[in-house]
C-alpha cells in the first residue's frame, strides 16, 4: 500500500470532499503508527478498463501525481493516505499550486512544513524543510521505513553533522513500527462505478463528518448508471 502511495498508483475518487485533516490529526495518525496500534482499513476501487480513471479519479494524492493512469481510487482513506503522501516530501521537492490545495492542505503542509522524526528531541512533530538540514539529524517521517531513501539520506547528512550510534537505533525503531502498521485493505476489483459509489455512500459519514453540502456534491456526481441517492 505504502509503495502504492509513493508510486503514485492511488488517487480519491473525484466525488470525495478535499483533505480535511489539520495538524493535530496527522499528530494522532503517527502516534498510532510509532505505538504501533491499528490505522483503520482502506477501501480502494479498481475499476476495469473500460471505466474513464480520469473522471472518477482526482489528479493527485496529497503532492505526488500519478505518471501514469493510476490502478487504484481511494474511496475510504484519503486523509490518511494523503497525510503518508504529504509525510514523503523531502527538502526542496516541489510543491503543488497552492491554489489546487485543500483549506486544511495549505494550513498544515502549505508553508514547507515536514512531519518529521527528530533525533536530537526524540520525538515526532512538524519542522520546516530548512531545519530538516539543520545542526542536528531530523529525518521526514515518510522515508523511516525505507531503506533505499533513508540510508542515502542519512549518509549525505553524515558528511555534514556526527550522527551517533543512538540516534540510528531510534529511528530504525520508528523503521520498523511503520513497516508493521496494521491496516486492512478491501479492494473493490472490476466494480462498477455504480458499485463504487454505493460503497462509498455506506462508510461516507465514518471520521469527520461530512456536512449536507459534502454530500450533495458526492451525489452530484453525474453517473448515468449510479443509483438515486439516499434521503438525508
């Protein structure tokens, strides 16, 4: 799933209501990861091919676009998906258009912030990218479990800081609890969009609760083959 995310392969169906989450829920959703407690379930569609992935999928998860038509929509799990996303940015990686972002993605992620483990605190929090290349080790919570871009990382800051001994064993610790997160994942495989939708209608109201107008807008969504929407 992780590498899904990081590959770009996933994106929310385009009838979901933006990212939503603010900082103390990206806080919460790496305390559950770090502690090593479940992260819910995710539900993805995999429609067939004769399905338009552009019109029933949004153009991004969080700031990574997919290069190619992406396999997966989200339909259950985009904040946290999206927060994992946002968690992989690096100094000095691109940003989106502001203007394309969520009211909850320019708080949180809009001004170059990073959620990143710090070695020197010992704990996790929000840093600007610039302190990230700062006096002490601070490493972008997204990149902990993979060695193929934390070890590079953590070799380039050694030719410009110590890094002690210490400091490598907590954060393969935190390597090793986002390696094992818990997290079920139910995919829809060849439904239809009318299918889809229907999945979507029956889990829509779990999390932060979507108003009338979140809704409304889902179930605008002009599929000809989508059943009538329920009575709110």
């Amino acid at each position: 799933m992780l590498r899904d995310v990081a590959a770009g392969k996933l994106v929310p169906a385009s009838f979901q209501r933006p990212y939503v989450w603010r900082g103390p829920d990206v806080e919460a959703f790496w305390t559950s990861i770090t502690k090593e407690w479940p992260i819910g379930s995710i539900l993805i569609w995999e429609p067939d091919a004769s399905v338009d992935v552009s019109r029933v999928g949004r153009t991004r998860l969080g700031p990574i676009e997919p290069a190619g038509e992406p396999k997966g929509i989200i339909l259950d799990g985009q904040n946290r998906l999206a927060t994992f996303a946002w968690s992989l940015r690096m100094p000095g990686d691109p940003m989106p258009d502001l203007s394309l972002l969520s009211e909850a993605e320019r708080e949180v992620w809009g001004s170059k912030q990073l959620f990143v483990f710090d070695t020197h605190e010992r704990r996790a929090r929000f840093a600007h990218e610039d302190e990230v290349m700062g006096e002490h080790l601070i490493v972008p919570a997204g990149i902990v479990h993979d060695s193929t871009k934390l070890w590079p990382f953590i070799r380039k800051r050694e030719k410009q800081i110590d890094i002690s001994d210490e400091a490598i064993t907590w954060l393969d610790h935190f390597g090793k609890a986002v390696r094992s997160a818990q997290c079920t994942t139910t995919i829809l495989d060849r439904a239809s969009p009318a299918d889809a939708l229907d999945a979507f209608r029956h889990i829509a109201r779990v999390g932060v609760p979507m108003s009338e107008q979140d809704f409304a807008d889902a179930m605008a969504w002009a599929l000809e083959d989508a059943p009538a929407a329920p009575s709110l």
